[in-house]
C-alpha cells in the first residue's frame, strides 16, 4: 500500500481477487472481509470478485488489505465503458489456464504409465519400481503445484481445504515410497505387488504409492482445467455484450460527413446512420423518417418508428431511411453500457457456491491428520517398534487421499454433460447443477422463447370479389421493393403462395406510413389505415371489425387498396412454436411454475399466455426491469429460472438462479446463461433441468461412496491391516464403482428428442 492518505469511499466498492483455488477461500475472504465495522461483503468464487458495501472511513484501500491480510490478492478492476473492456477476463486467465492445461498433458503422459505398471503384474519388469520413482517424481512436484501452493496458504492462516488433503495425501504416498525404495525392500530388483487381498499386518517398507500419487494429482489436475475454462466463459459475457455497439460514427462537421471512432464521439455531435447500420450511441432524432429494430432492448419484434424528436438508443439498428441523430448520452452511460453492468452485478451478486467436497473437506482433513497422530502415539505407547508404527500412520494418510472423490464429480459431468451435448443442451459446469435442484419458478421470455421470434403472416382479410390470392400477389409484389421487415415478411409468404412475385413500376417509400406504386397496372397503396385516409379511402365496416380483433390480439396489421378501392387486411404476429404448450406442461411436472416476462405489449403477451397455459404475465418491461422482476420473485422465497435469447435477456438470465439461453438467439444470451439450448425448443429446458438433476444426483451418490470409501477403510489403516494390494483393490474398485456410477447418465432420454414426447415422468 502507498503512504497516500487513502481517499474515502461510500456505497458500493468492487474488487477482483486473485488467488482463489476452491469455494471455501471465497468464504474464508468473505469472512475477513465483514469483521471490518460497517462492512457488508459478498465474495464470489466463480466471477472471482467481491461486492463490498461500505460506510464513510473505509477506503478500497483497507479493504485489499484485509484481503491481502488473508493471504490472496486483490485489486480495483480498470473503469469499462462501452468500448474499454477493462475488469473482463483476459490474457491473465488465459494463462492460467493454458499453464494448467501444459500440467494436465504432463501429469497424463507421465501418471498412465505409473498407473499401469503398479496395476498390472505383467507390466512389472524387473526394475519398474525406479521407472515410475523418475515418471512420478515431476508429477508430484510440478503438476502438483497449484495444490501445494494453496495449502501452504491456507496453513499460513491457519485453514484446510480439500487442497490440504490432497496434498498431505500426495506427499505421504510419495515420501513413504522413497523410504521402501531407499530404505527399506521395496527397491529390489525383481520386486512386485503381491496379490494377495487378505487382512494382515504389514511393515509397509516392501510396497510403494507412488501411482497414488501420480493418479490423483493427473485426475484433480483435470477437474480444475474443466472448471477453470467453464469460469473463463461466465466472464466473458460483459465483453461480448460491449463488442455489439458500432465501431465508428460519421459525424457531420461544418456540413461535412467524416467517420470517426467510436471513442471520439462527444455528447451534442449530430452523427448520420443510413439503413442497415447500428446507431452510435444513444441519442435524439434531427431529422429523417425510419424504423429501428429495438428487439435487443425491448424484445418486442416490430421495429419502431421513429422521426424528428423521438429517443433511440444506441447499437439499435436503422431497418429504414437516413436519419440525423444528435449524441445525448456516450461511453459508459448509454443504455447498452448499462446492461453490461446489470450483467456483470447480477453475476456478482450470486451467492458463492458452497461445493460438498470443500465443505466436508474442511472436517475430513483435520480429523484424519488427528487420526493418523493419534495412530502413531498408540502404537508407540503400545510397544510395537517405531517403523510398524510409522507404517500405520502414513497408511492412514495415504488411505485418505481422496483418488474415487478426484474423479467423483468430473466423470459425471463429463458423461452428463456429453449426453447433453447430444440432446443440444450445454452445461457449463458443477456449480449449476445445484440451482436446477432447488429450482420452483421457471420465468420465460416471449419473443425467441416461447414464440418464433420473427413476424409471420398468420391471416389474410378480403373485401367481396377479390380473391386471396391476387391481393398477395400484387401487395407481394411491391412489398418486395421495401426492406422493412414488415413488408419482407408479407413478400415472402406471398411468394411461397402465389410463386414469382411482379415487378412494381413507380415505387416509392411513405416513410412511419407504408409504400405505394404501379403493379400490373394497378395503383397500390399498403401500409396503415392512415395512409389510405390520406388518399380518401376508408376501410369497410368488415374490414374495420377484422383489424380491431386482430389488433386486440397483439398482431400487427396492415391494410391495402388499388384502383382507389381498399381491398383487405393483412395481419401478422410473432406465431408461438408447436411445442411450446407441451413445455409448459412438463415444466408443471417437474414443479416449476411459469411466469411470462416480455418487452411486448400487454395485449400480445396475454394472448401468447392464454394459448401456451401461463397464468403469470409481466409485459412491456425493459431489461432493467426484467432483472428487478426476477429479484422481486427471489425476495418471496422462490428459487429461479429464465430462459431468454435476445441481447434484452442477458442481465436477467445472469440475475437468475438458473439461466438457460436458446442457442437460436445472440452470443450474449448465451455467455450470460449457465445452460445453453442448442436446438431452439423449450422442451429442451425441462430436458436441461431433468438431466441437471439426473446429473447432480450422480455427483452426490459418488461422493458418498467416495468418502464412505475412507471412512471404512481408515481403522484398517490404523491398525496396521492394509497390505498394499488391498489398499490399491479396494481403491480401484471405489473407482471403478464411481466411473460407472457415472455411465448411467448416457442412458437419460430427453422428451424433446425427435417429434415423439416420451410420456415417461422425470427423473
């Protein structure tokens, strides 16, 4: 710390903190962290970030060096705007994780071969036992390290974690080894592992370890690779969120258009956007007439018309004509860099997750070390001869190394998470598994989610004597010549009716009204009702009643005349997908209950809910809103899921328990979420959920077995009864029990898999 007087803070202070190997260091910083007066800390493990709430006199300074006090590192993460993407994870991560995937490859090449020669007689040549001392020996001392490195620290605080363990267990089988090989018959030429499996005393200086500790260090040395990357993804939804705004702006100086980085816009700069380009930032219209497809905001799929006066926001795209904008707001306080920081305090705010290993571990270690002292001081006082005692001692060490609880939870998310793979639903690792058990309420999006997400003609409204098809395809025909997405969508279901579409003559654009021109000889007029008033025309009282109905319902409508005669209505909405009703009841079943949550307006939303089954509807919220929704649902108790898929999703989708994004909609969704959908049906989140259970299940029946595994054998350890052919069966066969344990979940069937639903209940 610099002698500076530390400047004073108030509210809510961020610090990143290094040096974290398992939940516990998070909760151990946390602890240290709230004993300051006045302090309220949250420390999360999985973003690697604390949220500190502080009185006036407490500084960022004070708090890094509480946290520094307890043996980790931290700092105040670099201010990000909407182009600086300061406090994401970056190259440093990236080096952590590719120095443990150069470990994990070391210690597989070197560790296979040590496992293999101490389980298989045929592989014992006649000095094998020095071979796997020089395989082993790096092994131990370099892919290890990160273990030992931590429980070193911890020591220093006076604290044990399963690094602890496995380091103790680690050493004792390494440096009991190079007593047999040195000091003991172990190191004879021609010496084997006998197969004997009976119950009897043994010295233990004819017998090595050494595949204990090669074996586990390369298992653990997986676990924390898989886990790492899987916090490396979490991280980066911030930065993915913030590459959506525009690169540059062209601003118009002294009459001139000059394009300029993003960087160099200024609050008052009056910036062009032509259709097709995302909007700079935020800002007011100066002049043009446009639509802008704010999905990404709103989620709502009709783009919004805009002109002279009306707000925009920028990264919104101009889906129509040139428009003047006027910068109101830039950097970090657009509404784009706002959703990146709802993202990234919604992900920090979540509780850190206690893993059962850690937490079991922090008893476990102290009482085998007790155990294995209180072993040695009994056979001591009893007599026996120092060696036989400092046999029984190490044996209970060596016993406890945890070799089935290394592969207890990577195996069943290997095998869990690869069969979800194959149903198209990605997890991203064990710390979600625990939300989808406790998980009561299921919030969805509408647009993407439960419905297509795209606007579609659903119907088609004819005055007498004009037929279907010769009113799509003639609109179609004009329709064609606009790039709205409105007019796209009605020009390509009148080509699939009516085939080619006819070239209009005379097109032209009515900018917020819809287009007109010449087809076949016809003047068309398509667009709002207000458009055909201009030319004095009036819908038909049929007409009239067919468009207040449609538009009741949500749907979009558009109407057309030719030959100064109105002819019909379109109308159009977002169609909800076929299996969507069929979710809602599997939801039910796995006791979920479903709440809508969309930007679109209330009429839309309702309607979407009446045919779907939902009783539930929040409608017309923004992105800040959806997340207060989500957090108003945990402040009654209720444990949370979203499944979302537009860029509007992401601070929710983080905010929530449980978040499952649609692998059909934007990067952010998807970095935001813990389960990703890769199929687009959501069905296929009650088969996340389903099998996230399965999974979690798994984890838990075999690190049961894995600890019931020590607990058993520990007293034949201490006295004196394990030979080390019993020790190494009994410690294949709890592994072997667990890797199968864990093969079951390539049995799980999802219900969303081809057209049929399997009516087989859940798991």
């Amino acid at each position: 710390m610099s002698g500076n007087p530390a400047e004073k803070t108030t509210g809510s202070v961020e610090l990143e903190i290094g040096g974290m190997t398992c939940a516990s260091c998070a909760a151990r910083i946390e602890k240290n962290l709230n004993k300051l007066e006045g302090v309220d800390a949250s420390v999360n493990y999985a973003t690697e970030k604390a949220r500190v709430k502080v009185p006036e006199g407490v500084s960022a300074e004070h708090l890094i060096a509480a946290v520094e006090e307890t043996g980790y590192q931290a700092s105040q993460p670099e201010p990000a705007h909407e182009h600086d993407h300061g406090g994401v994870a970056g190259p440093e991560t990236d080096r952590e994780i590719e120095a443990l995937r150069t470990r994990l490859i070391g210690s597989v090449v070197l560790a296979v071969p040590v496992i293999a020669m101490s389980m298989v007689e045929a592989f014992q040549f006649e000095y094998w036992q020095w071979a796997s001392l020089v395989l082993a020996s790096p092994v131990v001392a370099w892919a290890a390290w990160p273990f030992h490195k931590a429980t070193w620290q911890n020591l220093k605080h006076g604290a044990t974690t399963m690094d602890t363990l496995v380091t103790i267990g680690i050493s004792a089988a390494y440096l009991w080894s190079l007593y047999a090989l040195f000091l003991g018959t172990a190191g004879e030429p021609g010496m084997t592992h006998p197969f004997s499996i009976t119950v009897s005393p043994t010295d233990g200086a004819s017998n090595i370890y050494l595949e204990v500790a090669a074996g586990v260090t390369m298992f653990l040395i997986a676990g924390r690779y898989f886990e790492l990357k899987s916090k490396r993804r979490a991280s980066s939804a911030m930065k993915a969120l913030l590459e959506l705004g525009a690169r540059e702006a062209v601003l118009i100086r002294n009459g001139v258009e000059t394009p300029v980085p993003i960087e160099q816009l200024a609050v008052n700069d009056e910036f062009v956007v032509r259709p097709g380009e995302k909007i700079a930032t935020d800002g007011v219209v100066v002049s043009g007439l446009s639509a802008i497809d704010q999905s990404m905001l709103t989620g709502e799929p009709v783009p919004v018309e805009v002109g002279e006066g009306d707000q925009v926001a920028g990264a919104t795209v101009n889906a129509g004509g040139r428009l003047v904008i006027k910068a109101t707001r830039v950097g970090a306080d657009t509404q784009l860099a706002q959703m990146a920081k709802l993202v990234e305090e919604a992900q920090s705010g979540k509780a850190p997750v206690q893993k059962l290993a850690d937490r079991i571990s922090g008893v476990f270690v102290p009482v085998v070390i007790a155990i294995a002292a209180g072993t040695l001081g009994a056979w001591l006082g009893a007599g026996f001869p120092a060696e036989a005692a400092f046999t029984a001692a190490v044996a209970v060490l060596i016993i406890a190394c945890p070799c089935a609880l290394g592969l207890a939870t990577p195996t069943a998310l290997l095998v869990g998470t690869g069969r979800g793979a194959r149903l198209g639903i990605l997890i991203k690792g064990p710390e979600i598994l625990e939300s989808t058990r406790r998980t009561d309420t299921i919030v969805l999006d509408k647009t993407g989610t439960v419905t297509a997400g795209k606007m579609t003609l659903t119907d088609v409204v004819t005055v007498s004597g004009t037929g279907r098809p010769e009113l799509l395809r003639l609109v179609g025909g004009i329709e064609n010549s606009s790039e709205h997405p409105i007019a796209r969508a009605i020009a390509r279901a009148a080509a699939e009716e009516t085939g080619r579409l006819p070239e209009p003559e005379g097109f032209a654009n009515v900018p917020g009204r819809g287009v007109q021109g010449v087809v076949d000889g016809h003047a068309i007029l398509v667009g709002r009702e207000s458009l055909l008033n201009d030319w004095s025309q009036t819908l038909p009282e049929a007409l009239t009643t067919a468009r207040l109905k449609a538009e009741s319902e949500g749907s979009t409508v558009v109407a057309a005349s030719w030959d100064g005669e109105p002819r019909g209505i379109l109308v159009l909405a977002d169609k909800i997908k076929p299996t969507s009703r069929e979710a809602i009841r599997q939801f039910r079943e796995l006791g979920l209950e479903p709440v809508l949550l969309t930007g679109d307006n209330e009429a839309a939303a309702q309607e979407v809910a009446s045919e779907v089954g939902i009783d539930t509807v929040h409608a017309e919220v923004l992105p800040g809103e959806k997340v207060e929704v989500i957090r108003q649902l945990q402040g009654q108790g209720r444990v949370v899921a979203m499944v979302g898929d537009g860029v509007n999703d992401a601070p929710a989708l983080a905010q929530a328990d449980l978040g499952l994004a649609m692998g059909t909609g934007t990067d952010i969704a998807i970095e935001a979420a813990d389960i990703t959908l890769v199929r687009g049906d959501l069905r296929s989140a009650a088969d996340a959920i389903r099998l996230s259970r399965r999974t979690l299940g798994t984890i838990k029946v075999n690190l049961f077995w894995a600890f019931a595994y020590n607990v058993a054998a520990i007293p034949l350890a201490a006295l004196g009864l394990l030979n080390p052919m019993l020790a190494g069966a009994a410690m294949a066969v709890s592994s072997v029990f667990v890797v199968g344990n864990s093969l079951r979940l390539r049995s799980f069937s999802g219900r969303s898999e081809g057209s049929g639903i399997n009516p087989a209940k859940g798991d």
